[in-house]
C-alpha cells in the first residue's frame, strides 16, 4: 500500500507525506551523509521483519519562495 497526502501551509512549512505499509524489505538501500547505513537499519530491525512499514515527510518550498 501507498499513501501520498499533502497539507497546506500553516505555522509550519507544507509538507508531502508518503506513507508505505505492509512493504517487504528486498534489496533496499538506506544512504546518508556518511554512507550506505543500511546494514545499520536492517541490524536495528527485531530478527524476523519480514515487512516494515515507513513514512517519508519533506519540507515543500512556501508560496512566499515563488515571489
């Protein structure tokens, strides 16, 4: 399953949020600025995961950045 909504800008900047549920983990790379951490996520998951689910939320640029 996926979910995208998004919410308008109140105090906080609008953000998109991407919701992923029930996803099997095969094959799938987290990087960050030091590297490939994904050795470190998969070690941090209970033995056993099977399916994780996640959610990715970014920051949209404000109407106000248009101008």
């Amino acid at each position: 399953m996926i979910k995208i909504t998004e919410s308008e800008e109140k105090i906080t900047p609008a953000k998109k949020s991407i919701k992923l549920d029930g996803i099997f983990v095969k094959d799938l790379k987290f990087v960050d600025e030091t590297g490939n951490i994904t050795q470190q996520v998969i070690d941090a998951l209970p033995e056993g995961t099977e399916q994780v689910g996640f959610k990715i939320t970014v920051e949209l640029p404000s109407d106000e950045d248009d101008e």
